[in-house]
C-alpha cells in the first residue's frame, strides 16, 4: 500500500505533502493531553500492523487498520498515520519521504471517512460490532480507490496492475473488517471511556 519514493512527479509530491500536512496540523490542533495515549497507542499498532506487507504489483497489500484507527481518534487520524509512516521509512525504508504525503493521506482520509460514518450510524443506534465492521469495509476499498486513482495517473501500466490490486484488497477488506468489529467490541466490554466521543450508551 506504500508507495515508493519516485512514484509521483515533482508538482504531486508538493500538492500531496501540502493536503497532508493541513491535516496533521489540524489533528494537533484538536489534541488535548488526555488523547496523546490514544495517538501514540493507534501509532504503535499502524506501525506494527503496516510492516506486515505482501508485494502486489508496483505497490504492496498489508493491514492498515484504518476504521479502527478513524473509530478511536477521529480527525486525530492523520497524526497517528504520519507519525507511523516517518518511522517505518526512517528505520525500515518502508514507503517513502517524498511520498509520505500521499501514503498519509491513502490511510487517514478514509479513516476520517470511517469515523464519520461510525458517529451517524451510532446517533441512529445501529449495531455497534456491525457498523464498527463496515466502517474497516469502507475504509480499505476507499483507500484501494485513491490508490488506484493515484496510479492512473503515474503508472504507465496501470491497466495491467490495478485489478490486481483491487482483488488482493478483498480478503484484507473482509480481515480488518472482522478485526475492527472485534476490537470494537472488546473496548466496550473494558474501556468505554475510548469511544466516549460516540456518547454510546
């Protein structure tokens, strides 16, 4: 799901590290002391979770968690996510630096997406493992929607490579699915507190 340094064109890197870096700016805006442990918990699971990759194509298929990450932090998201892809790049080169703005934003805008799907679906008091699933669903196939979008317009063979990715998308989908609704679920049972801004009863 990274993609590498030079992938993209020099005027992409900037307009992508830009978008970015607006929404990390914004997710500190919003942090309050008692959300740092929330951040830096998200980042240490990315970050693990996301170094689990499987080469598909020009770019790779690995976990993301990124609904849970969205349902947990909201529009924190973003912070989580580049911090996660600076370390992965600094200590195991995974991804890029001229790409951490389009990699940052492939995770955190569909798991902004995510949360705000979770918080109206939990007004209208739906099934929380279900929609908690969903929101994982619809956060990987939008995040495999920017992919290929990004590579439609960079990569010569795209044709050849995008139905690849799509279909090695489906079974993560399904995974961080049942993954998120379970984690969901379990912070319930022991931590309400960490979805409290779903004012859940």
């Amino acid at each position: 799901m990274h993609l590498a340094d030079g992938v993209l064109n020099t005027p992409a890197v900037l307009a992508t590290s830009v978008a970015a870096g607006a929404l990390v700016v914004n997710a500190v805006r919003t942090l309050d002391n008692e959300d740092i442990p929330k951040v830096s918990l998200m980042t240490a699971t990315f970050f693990v979770f996301a170094l689990m990759s499987f080469p598909v194509g020009p770019s790779s298929v690995h976990p993301l968690l990124g609904g849970l990450i969205g349902i947990i932090l909201g529009w924190q998201a973003p912070l989580a996510v580049c911090i996660g892809l600076v370390l992965q790049a600094a200590i195991f080169q995974h991804g890029g630096f001229t790409t951490l703005g389009i990699n940052t934003i492939m995770v955190s805008v569909p798991a902004i997406i995510a949360h705000i799907f979770f918080k109206g679906a939990m007004k209208k008091k739906m099934n929380i493992t279900a929609v908690a699933g969903v929101a994982a669903v619809i956060s990987i196939c939008l995040t495999v929607v920017i992919l290929l979008t990004v590579l439609s317009l960079t990569s010569p063979t795209f044709k050849e490579v995008g139905l690849v990715l799509a279909l090695g998308h489906l079974p993560l989908a399904a995974a961080e699915g049942v993954i998120t609704a379970g984690a969901v679920k379990f912070l319930m049972k022991t931590r309400p507190e960490i979805l409290s801004q779903y004012k859940i009863d």
